[in-house]
C-alpha cells in the first residue's frame, strides 16, 4: 500500500527517494543561486561567482560580434551564437524539462521506501512479461510445438520481429545515448549494455508490436483482444512508475513499436520464402 509518510517527506523535501549518495543535479535553475561547488569550480568567492553566473547572455555578448572573456580574450562567433537559443531549442529544452518532472513525479515504484513502494514487486512482474526474454523462448517453444504450416509460418515471423525489435532498439538507444532517470535503481533482469540508456524504452517497443503481431494473427476473441490492448499499456506505464524510462522514453517507444510492426508486415517470411530458406539449408 502507498505510504503517505513517505509521498508528504519526498514532497516536503522536493526530492525522490532511492537516490542513496548519488544524487545528481537534474536542474540548475537560473533564478537561484548555483550550488557551491559550482562556485568554486568558477575559480573564484561565491559573491562574484554568483554575479558572473547572473550576468545576462545578451550582457555578457556586448556590442561587437565577438565577445570579451574576464581576461579580455575574444571568443569565436560560434561561440557567441550557441548563447541565442532559437525557438526549436527554447521548445525542446521545455518539453525535457516537464518530462523530467513529470517522470520524477511518476516514479513512485521506484525503490520500496517511495509513496507506492509496495507495489513495486507487482510492477517487476510486469516488467517481466514485457522482457525480450520470455517471449522470445516463448516463441521459439511454440514454434518447435507447433505442427500446422499456418502456424509455424506465424511464429517464425514472431521470432523475426523480436530481433528485429532488439536489433532497431539497440541501435538507437547507442545513438541517442540518453541517461536513465536519476531515481531508477539498475537493478534489472538480463540487460545488454545498452540498455544502461533510456531512450526510447525496449519493453515500450515490444509491447506495442507484440500487441499489434497478437491482435493481427493470433488473438481474435473480443475480451482477449482488450487485455492484449491493456496489457501493453500497462508494460508502457509501469516502466515510468518503476522509475526506470522517463514519459518520452515510452511514448516514443509506443510510437516505434507500432511503426516496427508495419515493417514486420512488409519484411513478412511467406510460406515460399521459408520453403526455399529451408530448401537452402539441406
Ligand atoms: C537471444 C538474445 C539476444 C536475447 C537478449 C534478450 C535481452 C537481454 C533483451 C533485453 C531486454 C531489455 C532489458 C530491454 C530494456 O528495456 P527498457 O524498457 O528498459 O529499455
């Protein structure tokens, strides 16, 4: 059950929980004063080092089309221009920073001592049924069961876009290399090592495939259809309460799932192309 105790104590000290020592600053708001470490490293006392972190972009640019340092050294133009954000970039760095808040807010599964702490076995489960594992032995046993065609047919091509799923998502969790939330605790079953970055969540992606794979070949009844449906966003959500993706990392990942199934379709091994595979191999 959640613990008000500990949602009043985390929103009383406006922190999550389950940081232990290793807390890291997610903001530096401008209107504040920085931290002191930040200070020193300004290399001087923390009066001056505040007026200077204070001084406005446009003041510091002054009127020329270089700009003078403490030493009177002139920066480069590339420089001067990385201080004028543009519109896109004024949007994104807003969307990223409600994402973090948001994501923060969210995570209250995200070690057993936050507001709904107790539940967070629960949210492992889930976890656990969204993983790449379990379904692809699943696939795999039910394909060396399975004994129609039509059947095998389904569950190689299943099996297909489970690599594929990993392959798409490894690749551009190594590009994008974004970090996990602060709060989420590494503490998963069977990771690779880029599953250490966030974006976009795996299990978003496969969930959103696999639903869409289910509900195309292999489940047809209604009321199995809507839990196929739930279960997937529910892989999605628990994953921000779990503290382990932040709310673009699942919704991107929704997105990619769903687009990867359309590739599935398009990449689909018909009964031709296995028998010739086959035919190949003997
Ligand atoms: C046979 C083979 C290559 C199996 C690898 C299965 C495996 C370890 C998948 C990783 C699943 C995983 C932990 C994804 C991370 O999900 P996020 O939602 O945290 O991005």
């Amino acid at each position: 059950m959640p613990s008000p105790k500990a949602r009043s104590s985390a929103a009383r000290s406006g922190s999550v929980p389950c940081t232990g020592g290793n807390v890291r600053y997610e903001f530096i708001s401008l209107n504040r004063a920085p931290p002191p470490q930040l200070l020193q490293r300004q290399g001087s006392d923390p009066t001056t080092a505040r007026l200077r972190a204070s001084e406005s972009p446009n003041r510091r640019r002054g009127s020329g089309s270089s700009t003078s340092s403490a030493g009177g050294q002139q920066l480069p133009e590339e420089d001067c221009m990385k201080l004028n954000p543009s519109i896109v970039g004024i949007a994104f760095s807003s969307l990223l920073a409600i994402d973090l808040w948001l994501s923060k807010r969210l995570g209250v599964c995200a070690c057993e001592d936050a507001s709904w702490g107790s539940v967070r076995p629960l949210m492992k489960l889930v976890e656990i049924s969204g993983h790449g594992i379990p379904w692809l032995a699943g696939a795999a046993y039910c394909l060396y069961k399975s004994d129609s065609a039509a059947g095998q047919e389904v569950l190689l091509n299943l099996l297909m876009a489970l690599f594929l799923d990993l392959v798409l998502v490894g690749v551009m969790k190594a590009v994008v290399r974004r970090r996990r939330p602060a709060h989420n605790r590494m503490d998963m079953f069977a990771t690779f090592s880029v599953d250490g970055y966030s974006f976009p969540s795996g299990h978003a992606t496969r969930a959103a495939m696999c639903a869409r794979f289910l509900l195309a070949h292999l489940v047809l009844a209604a009321p199995l259809r809507v839990l196929v449906l739930l279960w997937a966003t529910f892989v999605g959500f628990s994953r921000v309460l779990l503290g382990r993706h932040h709310v673009t990392d699942v919704a991107f990942g929704f997105f990619m799932g769903y687009w990867q199934y359309n590739l599935v379709e398009m990449l689909w091994l018909s009964p031709v192309v296995l028998q010739s595979m086959i035919g190949q191999l003997h």
